[in-house]
C-alpha cells in the first residue's frame, strides 16, 4: 500500500479513469418522526450522497478501487419544516495490504446535528463562506474522513485536510449552532480537530500512522513484526491518555479499535496480551469484562 500521491495515480490512470476520494453511502432513518412525509427525506439523502461523492475535496486522484469506503447514518429525531433535529454516525475504513481485510478508522457519533433543509434544495460548497450548518458538517465530516485515511499512509499525511476541518469550526462558530463552540462541550467538533491540530495530539497521530501502516500492513508479511508495533501505538495512546485524560481521542479511538484490538491479541503470544491488556485495561478501565476476554485466549 503506497502513500496517496496525485502524481502517483496520474501516472498510473489514465485521467478518464481517476475517481473522486470518497465512496459514501447515505442513510437516514426518520423513523422517530411523526407525520412527515417520505419524500423530503428522500430527497435529503440524495442530496447529501450528491454532496459527498461527486466532488473533488482536494487536488488528489484515486484510482476508482482507492476511494475512500465512508459512511453517513442520519437519525432524525426532530422535524419542524424547515429544522431537523438528530444524531449522525460518521464511519470510514481502509484497506490493510495484500489482504482482503479493511479496518475501520473512523466510528464517532455526533448527537449535535441540527439544520434546515427544504425539499429539493440545492446544497452549495464552500470553502470559505459558512453557506449552511448542514453543508458545514458534510465538510467538516469529509476532512477528518480525508485526514485520518491520509494520516493511516504517512506520517501527519493529514495536516492539509485537518487544516480545512479547523477552518470550517472557526466559521461555524459565529453562527450560534450547536456543536462548533469551544467551550461547549469537550465533545463537540471543535474539541475533536483540536486534537488533531495541536502540538499535544502528535501521539494520536503517531497511533494513527504506527497502528495502520506499520502494524497492519505489516502482518501479512510479518505478524510478529506487525503486532509489535501495534502494541507501540497503544503505548502512543497511552501518553494521550496521561496528558489528557478526557481527550475526545479517546472514545473515539476506543469505538474504531478496541475490538479490533482484542481480536488480534487473543491469539498472540501470553507475553504480548498482558502487556497489551495492561495497557488497555490502564486506558479504559470501564471496558474491563471486554479487555478480560483477550488474556483470557476468547475471541469476541
């Protein structure tokens, strides 16, 4: 698995065969919404599935097997024409080399979503003027999708995308919706590119491209080698967890990895699961019944 370079793909593909960066699937589930009709739903999903896959995030080029695998769940809780109120799950993944295996790098819900939407409405981009708050949470989806893929190929390969993301919060933030303001919350989407942008969260993107690139990649040619320094990247979330303890880091890579984790290391050596379930058990103690089953050798 190569890094994703422009160049390299333009000289791979021909240009009538290069594919925009993201593959996402769109779904909305209204069903908590009383007397609404189906069509303005409809026409939501598609818009947002338009939104998401027919443009160009960057100036990278895939080859149409490299898009970027994402995913967009939408809840909506609350309508009242044009506002809807709801939850959405935001899913990524990637490939691991030479196997059929792809890993999940992003599994984070954001219980924040609120905006207005009219049937048939044209949803307009922008990467420097705040358009809408549902426009402004597809892109600030879109880029942290970007970032961690490109992070899991290179070392902070996703500094242009996190770049982006950090600029959407800071218009977003003058419009009074909810989920943009700093001191909101320590969960909001502020909180989340902080972490990404800051000098303090260089362990989790050293997790991100050891993990992926170093451990993953590695083990269809040496498991031993791979999970070795698997084991180094959850130390790098270890130092997260030390240097801030609440850190949105955390769950969100508890909810990408943990059971990937254990999965690998109910079958490795004694040796490497307890220090692994050490680790793990130090960073989420409240997980503890799911941690146990690794050193116990029972896969979940």
């Amino acid at each position: 698995m190569t890094k994703r370079l422009w160049i390299t793909a333009t000289l791979l593909f021909p240009l009538s065969l290069l594919a925009r960066e993201l593959n996402c699937t769109v779904e909305i589930d209204r069903s908590q919404v009383q007397g609404a009709g189906l069509s303005v739903f409809t026409s939501l999903q598609s818009a947002i599935a338009d939104y998401m896959n027919n443009r160009d995030w960057s100036d990278a080029r895939f080859s149409p097997n490299e898009r970027i695998e994402c995913r967009l769940f939408l809840t909506i809780k609350e309508y009242d024409e044009p506002m809807m109120r709801g939850d959405l799950q935001i899913q990524s993944s990637r490939p691991v080399y030479n196997s059929t295996y792809t890993t999940t790098l992003l599994n984070h819900k954001d219980t924040r979503i609120e905006f207005e939407y009219r049937e048939g409405e044209p949803l307009i981009f922008s990467e420097n003027t705040f358009e809408s708050n549902l426009t402004a949470l597809l892109n600030f989806y879109a880029y942290l999708i970007l970032g961690l893929d490109f992070d899991s190929f290179s070392p902070e390969g996703g500094d242009r995308f996190y770049a982006k993301a950090d600029n959407i919060v800071y218009m977003a933030q003058s419009s009074g919706q909810s989920g943009w303001r700093m001191l909101e919350d320590n969960r909001n989407r502020s909180a989340i590119i902080k972490t990404f942008t800051d000098k303090s969260g260089a362990p989790l993107r050293d997790f991100i491209y050891t993990y992926h690139r170093k451990g993953l990649d590695e083990m269809s040619m040496s498991p031993d080698k791979g999970r070795a320094n698997i084991t180094a990247a959850i130390d790098n979330m270890k130092k997260v967890y030390d240097t801030a303890p609440m850190s949105i880091a955390l769950p969100m890579f508890k909810d990408a990895k943990l059971d990937e984790i254990i999965n690998i290391y109910s079958r490795s050596p004694e040796s490497e699961r307890k220090r692994v379930h050490q680790l793990l058990s130090y960073i989420f103690p409240a997980e503890s019944s799911r941690i146990d089953a690794m050193v116990n050798g029972k896969n979940q």
